[in-house]
C-alpha cells in the first residue's frame, strides 16, 4: 500500500473513532484543558466536552516531539503528531474546515519543557507539515485557520519573532504587556493566579483583589491580548469571579465540572 494511500486509510480511522459529541458539541471558547494529555483519552475528553482549547507538553527527545509531563515519562508512541495533530487534522476533514461542526476558534498550547530554540526547530517544521489546519502568521497579517498553535514554557524567543513566516504565536507573561509585542505575535497573556492572588475561590473574593483583576484584564484586553491564569483551584467560585473579570480563558482539570459551569452560564445569557 503506498504511503499516501495509508495516510488516507488512518484519517478515516480516526474520522469513525470520534465520538458523535465531537462532531456536534457545542464549542465553548472560555475552557481550556490544562495538561490535556494527562486525561484517559487526550484531546477527544476535552472535545467531547466542547473544549476550544488544549494544552499539550512536549519533550524532544531523539528527534521526536513526545508528550509528557516529567521527562521520565515519555513513550515513543505518545507523539504530538499522533495524539493532537492527526486526530485534530481528521476533525477538521470532517467539520469542513473546523473543529467543530458550529464553527469556533481552537488553540493548541504547547508547552516545551526541553531547550526551546532546538525543540522548537523541529516543532516549526512540524507544524508546516499541518499548514492545512493551522493558523498563519505573516508579520502584522493573520491568515486563520481552524485551529492557532500557542509556545508556552521554554519559548523560542530569539527564532520564533524573527521568522516571516510562521505557523505559531507566543504564550506571553503579565510583566510582558508593555514590551510592545503585537497581537500577531504574542496573543494570550498567561500568568500563575498564585504569584498574583491570595484568593482560592471560596468565600468572597477581596474588594482589592477583585478590583486588581479587572484592571490587569482590562490592561491586557486594550492591547488585544487574551488572558488566562494557571495555578486556579477548580471551583465554581473562581470561574464565575474569572468570567466576571472577562478572563478569557478558564485554565482547568475538571473538564465535566467547567464544562457544565460554561454551559449554565450560556443558558443565563
């Protein structure tokens, strides 16, 4: 069988593997799925669950992108290709250009954990091979497409901005607002809520703390970044506090429990 035919042959495989939800659900473009590869099946959990966004680690290791929390812990099957790209390549095929069948905007974090300039060499490289699916970034021009891939953790600093093309944009960090990195570049804003808060979710947030947020996502909104805060308790109380303050993007590991919370939140409006 050739090489074409039996890329073609894995498509429709992974096309029959996605559970009806995948193909119908509802898109919820505040949730993402921290650490979503830790989940029984990554990627499919969180879009049964009507996830827009999803984050990924990544070693590179021997050439090859593997996905994994700690380093002792990868396996040579668990490749970004096999758990992200190809499945969500396969949704696209089916939804006619999207993730989902109602069309949304779908983010792919990676975060390298390995030296970022090497692991991201072979991670451009990579990403140009699903040029189909992803986002495109050419200078201050954005040519979207159904899903945008995000470079957290080890990022590629000095490479990444210098490229003209490129199929990634920056993760980027509260102190970083004022650096004067466009949207195009540097579109999310990603903070650990700890280092900022001393507020956990329960009981009444703190009328500072509470006016502190909304004027750090206020900051953040009029530059045209998005906003998201790892290190939150996932409870009720923080994502309805986050959402009050227009945070962007609810950064969890109850993937049921903040979906259903989205969901009532849609039905109030």
């Amino acid at each position: 069988m050739s090489t074409a035919r039996t890329l073609l042959c894995l498509t429709h495989a992974l096309i029959l593997c996605l559970p009806p939800a995948v193909l119908a659900q509802t898109p919820l473009v505040h949730a993402h799925a921290h650490n979503d590869y830790e989940h029984k099946r990554p990627l499919l959990d969180a879009t049964a669950q009507g996830f827009c966004s999803v984050e990924a680690d990544i070693y590179l290791v021997d050439g090859q992108l593997l996905v994994a929390h700690e380093r002792k812990d990868v396996k040579p099957d668990r490749t970004l290709q096999s758990l992200y790209l190809d499945p969500l390549r396969a949704m696209v095929k089916e939804n006619r250009g999207h993730v989902y069948a109602k069309p949304s905007e779908f983010t792919l974090l990676v975060d390298i954990k390995t030296d970022g300039e090497q692991t991201y060499q072979v991670l451009k490289g990579v990403l140009k091979q699903y040029a189909d699916i992803f986002t495109e970034f050419n200078g201050a021009k954005v040519k979207r497409k159904a899903i945008t891939a995000i470079i957290s953790g080890e990022r590629p600093m000095k490479s990444l901005p210098a490229e003209t093309v490129r199929y990634a944009a920056l993760d980027g960090h509260l102190d970083e607002m004022d650096s004067g990195m466009t949207p195009a570049l540097m579109p999310w804003i990603s903070h650990n809520w700890r280092a900022v808060f001393t507020w956990r979710g329960t009981g009444e947030i703190d009328p500072t703390e509470k006016k502190k947020l909304r004027e750090l996502v206020e900051a953040a909104h009029k530059k045209g970044y998005k906003v998201r805060f790892w290190g939150t308790p996932d409870n009720i109380g923080m994502w309805r506090e986050e959402r009050a303050a227009g945070v962007d993007l609810l950064n969890t590991d109850d993937l049921e429990g903040c979906a259903r919370f989205l969901q009532g939140e849609k039905k109030k409006q």
